[in-house]
C-alpha cells in the first residue's frame, strides 16, 4: 500500500491522528520554464548529464541552474528516500519517470501530475500573462497522465503512469471569470471520475485587485471551497485540498466543517529553514493534515535531510527550532555551505506566519521573535489585499513597486515595470 492511501485511511478513521501527508512538488516546469530545476546547489550524487555552458557567452550567475537530466536525479533521490507521500510532476516527466522508468512501481510514495496550468502560473521570463485575471488552460489531459497517450486501453485500470492529479483553481472575486473557472473545474471532475482519475484541489488566492480586505480573505477561501464542493458528491471530490495558510481561525473554520474533508496547505518561497519548519508545525496544529512544499524543499541545501526534519516535525518528536539546529548539524557534517548562518535561519521572515497571539487577523500581526522585521521595516511588511494574500518581501528582499501603508501593494500607483517585478515575486511565493 502506498503511503498516502495508508495516512488518509487514518486520518479519517482517527480525527486525533498525527498522520500527516508530505508532497514535494517538483512540478514548477509548467510555470518558470529554464528556472524550474532551480538553482545548482546539493546534489548528492553527480547526474550522468550534468549542464555544461560555455564561459565565454555565460557568466557565473547566469548558469546557475540544473538542467532537467539534474532535476530528475533530484526527484529519483527523494523517491528512493521513501520519506515523502506524493511527488508532483509535470504530465511530461511524469512520462520519464513513472511510465517509462517505472520508479514508482515498488515506492511508497505516489505519484501526481499537474493535471492544469492556469495562466496565473505562467511566470515566464519577460511575460506579461500574469498581470491579467486567472484564465482556466490545461495542457495536459487525464490519458497523457495516465499511459502517455491521447487515448488509454480501458480495458481495465492498471495504467503505467500517475492516477492522481492537481487540478488549480484562483478565485478572483469576479463573476465570470469565477464562474468560467468553475465550469472548466466541472468538466475535469466528470472526466476524472468516469476514468477513475483521483484529483486534489488547490485553491489559490486572487492574482489581481479583487477588493476583499486582507483580514478577509480567509473567509473569501473558505467558502469558495465549501460552496464549490457542497454540489459535488463523494465520487467526484477531491481527496484534499491544498491552500495558501491564512492563519490559525481560516485553518480551524475549514477544517473542522467537514471531518471528511482533509485541508492541505501550500508552501510559498523558500524563505529562512524555520519559516518552512514553523508553519508546517503549526498549519498542523490547526488542522491542516497535508503540505505541500516546491521551492522549500527544491531551494534547501539538503533535500533528503530537510524532508526527514519536516517528518520528525510532523510526528511531534523535534520542534521547528530544534529542527533548524539539527538540520544545520547535518550541513556541518557533511561540509555544506549553509545559505544562511544558524542564527539567520531560525529568524521568522515569512510574514505569512506572523500572526501568533492573535486568531482574528490573518498574517498582519507581527511576531515577537521576528528580528529581520524590526531591522527591516518596509521590507517585510505583510502583503493585505485581494491580490495572492501572499507575503511581502523578506530578508534582503526589496519590493520595487508602491505600497499603501499597510504594505499590501498599491495596484493604482504601479507601472508596467513595478507590476511585472510584482506578478514575477508573486509567482514565486505562490507556485508552490
């Protein structure tokens, strides 16, 4: 049995359970092109087909990149690893690994396809896609996903490749344009259900001005969800969710409404190792019983070691600063450059995690510990309104377009280079 289908049997049989569902999403391919691998840091063991770029037409920084050979020996790691529960691929490697490789077929962990790519998540570079409201698009069809074909033998229901999906849906606060993502959302749900195609639903918050207050936003979500699913029966839902983290009172509203609904977060930028470690601990505590993290996990020094310390978290044997201390532990051992000096690493930067002591707002209460915050003022503040309820810059990050005062951006005021820097960020903390 696989290991996901093992945690959501418990979850459901056992509300008090600790059993939490870990994804890596390495599907980033569908959204940043060249940059999705990610930057060339660990790589445990060296790939067959490394890059190589000529020093005459490229500098350093430019070809910091790994390159897909790279990237698929990153995921056949973490694979091998077993420690995750669903890797998330693009329908193209996918096709490489599952398919062709079969590399999941004796592996405890599942694998997933981005079944749609909606055109929030077309961050490519100097591309203005993202700008304009969400647009429902899918490359990938549920036979692609499934045997690598137009059209699978259904003769019966052993298929080579993946046979669950995550299908996206951004809400925007407009009436047609919600409700065309809607019907497109219609459409998969029958499909998938006649091919017996599992889905998870990610939910994300609004690309563009939607008028909702930040402290709002949470609600705007949750009922989305609630109303969009309430016409759904058992046979057509997804097996979870996967949202942006609003915060303890939006997390526990959601999932405490339906205990057959399982609420699963999204992961957002990289950040510092404990904004990952501490909102993870605490997206759990509230009643999130699934993360699924992309460049958290694809940016850390030590992705087999990073994924083992968010396990250890989840199943409450380490707290996230214990983890941060024995993460940097393994980095010394091992002789890796940290990214950041232990002290900088256990700072909160992510201001979508500043919100303790307060369960009425959504990530606009600024935490205690929160040094970089205070050193920082303007460069940290939270993002508050209806345009992806993301943080704003951390660390030495620095936003290049208008704030308000509240420091959500300032759409009015923006040009088209300060909305591009923009759209680009967003992305960045969005996709997962």
């Amino acid at each position: 049995m696989k290991s996901l289908d093992a945690k959501l049997a418990e979850i459901k049989a056992n509300p008090r359970s600790r059993a939490f569902i870990i994804a890596d999403a390495k599907d980033a391919d569908m959204a940043f092109g060249a940059r999705a691998p990610g930057p060339r840091n660990y790589l445990a063991r060296r790939g067959a087909r490394p890059a190589r770029f000529s020093p005459e037409v490229w500098t350093r920084d430019e070809f910091g990149y790994r390159n897909l050979p790279e990237f698929l020996d990153i995921i056949r790691e973490i694979t091998h690893q077993g420690l995750i529960d669903i890797m998330l691929m693009s329908a193209y490697v996918n096709e490489q690994l599952t398919i062709k490789e079969g590399l999941f077929k004796s592996s405890p962990v599942t694998p997933a396809a981005r079944a749609n790519d909606t055109t929030d998540v077309w961050a490519v570079r100097h591309g203005c896609y993202t700008r304009e409201p969400s647009q429902p698009f899918r490359s990938a069809t549920i036979d692609q996903i499934q045997c690598g074909e137009v059209e699978c033998d259904r003769t019966n229901d052993d298929f080579p490749g993946a046979n669950l999906g995550l299908y996206s849906v951004t809400f925007v606060n407009d009436l047609e344009q919600d409700r065309e993502a809607l019907l497109w959302y219609k459409e998969f749900r029958e499909e998938a259900e006649r091919k017996k195609f599992g889905h998870f639903l990610e939910v994300f918050d609004p690309n563009v001005e939607s008028g909702i207050p930040s402290e709002k936003l949470g609600e705007f979500i949750n009922d989305n969800i609630l109303r969009t699913l309430a016409g759904v029966p058992e046979s057509g839902r997804p097996v979870f969710l996967k949202i942006v983290y609003h915060g303890p009172k939006a997390m526990e509203e959601l999932a405490q409404y339906d205990p057959n609904l399982v609420v699963g977060i999204l992961g957002g930028s990289a950040g510092t190792t404990y904004d990952a470690f501490k909102l993870i601990h605490d997206a759990q505590k509230y009643g999130a019983r699934v993360a699924l993290f992309g460049r958290k996990i694809n940016n850390a020094e030590h992705q087999l070691a990073f994924i083992e310390l968010l396990g250890l978290i989840t199943d409450g044997k380490v707290t996230p600063e214990e983890a941060v201390h024995a993460y940097h532990g393994v980095l010394q051992g091992k002789r890796i450059r940290p990214h950041r000096s232990l002290e900088d690493d256990l700072k909160l930067t992510d201001q979508s995690m500043s919100y303790e002591g307060a369960t009425n707002q959504r990530s606009t209460v600024t935490v205690h510990d929160n040094a970089i915050a205070t050193e920082k003022p303007g460069k940290t503040r939270a993002e508050g309104n209806g345009a992806g309820a993301v943080s704003a810059p951390a660390s030495d990050e620095v936003a290049d377009w208008p704030q308000r005062a509240d420091g959500s951006p300032d759409f009015v005021r923006m040009n088209s280079v300060q909305r591009l820097a923009y759209d680009q960020w967003r992305l960045t903390r969005m996709f997962g």
